[in-house]
C-alpha cells in the first residue's frame, strides 16, 4: 500500500501529536533541536533482541548530545505486541534493556488505519519496495529540523547508522519560528 491523499500536510514531525504509553498527549515540537529516530517496536520479534540491546546503548551514548529515540509499539506483524501498553512498557524498562527513552501508545504503521504520523513518515522516507512499512524494527532518522533523513529496513541494526546519526548530530539548528 502506498502514500495516499489522505497523508497529512504537516511539514515536519514536528507538527504532530501522539499519545504516551499512559495515553497523554505528546507535541513533538518539544524535540525541535534534537535528531530523532522513530521505531515500531514489538516484544516477541526475533528481531527485538538485538534491536532493543542496540537502541539503548545508542540511546545511552548520543542522548547528552540532542539524540532521542521515539519507540511505537505496533502489533500488525505477526501480533508480535499483543499485550496492552502497560506490558510493552515494563518489557523494554525491564532489567535486561534497560530502556531509557520514551515509549509511545501502540500504533498502526500500515493501512487506513494508519497513525498520522507514520503517514508522515512513509510519504517522507520512502522504501525500496513502495511506502509500507514492511516489518518491524523500521527506523527513521529525523533531523533536527523535523524532516526524515532516511529510511532504515527492519534488518538493519542500530549499531550500522551510527555514522548517520553523528553526521545528523553535527548538523547546525537555527530554530526559525514563524
């Protein structure tokens, strides 16, 4: 499925709201400054492990120089995050990830149902094989300013966009409010 005209005009990520992990609404202009990756996680992935231990030791070695990771908890591959929020949050806080950056409501990446933002994010970043966001574990890395820099599969490991997320971090931000 591909972008449709139902994709949102917002001009960066900055533009929108989502829910917390206790159902509170977030602006994302509160990360204007700061380079962003945005993942749809899920708990019973074979992909988690390896994922999760890499976020937060990305997490941990970028978060004090304007680097956060935005985790969306989705069930539409496989229902591989089947439990309610209060689960996936205590399974990535848990003794073995030890995750430290903010976990968001569980989302669809994919379909009508689709949240806005990941609208967004598809008509914005693209993919090899059209917009859908085929797996878990897909990343995006937002600049400072809002917009998507690039698409990641759900194959590639955090550890292998380190380089693109210290050039994102190098970048200058000149905050232009209108």
């Amino acid at each position: 499925m591909g972008a449709s005209a139902s994709v949102p005009e917002q001009s960066s990520v900055h533009d929108f709201t989502v829910q917390d992990s206790m159902g509170k609404d977030v602006n994302l202009s509160i990360y204007k400054g700061k380079v962003l990756l945005i993942v749809n996680v899920a708990s019973k992935c074979g992909l988690t492990n390896s994922n999760y231990t890499q976020l937060t030791e990305i997490y941990r070695k970028y978060k004090d120089k304007g680097f956060v990771i935005l985790a969306f908890p989705c069930n539409q591959f496989l229902q591989q995050e089947p439990g309610p929020i209060e689960e996936t949050v205590q399974f990535v806080l848990c003794e073995r990830f030890k995750a430290e950056y903010p976990i968001f409501a569980k989302v669809k990446v994919n379909g009508s149902q689709s949240a806005p933002l990941y609208k967004y994010l598809k008509a914005n970043g693209g993919g090899l094989m059209g917009t859908a966001i085929k797996w878990n574990f897909t990343k995006f890395l937002i600049s400072k300013k809002g917009l998507v820099i690039r698409r990641f599969g759900a194959r590639t490991e955090p550890s292998a966009i380190e380089a693109d997320i210290e050039k994102a971090l190098e970048e200058p931000y000149e905050n232009q409010e209108e």
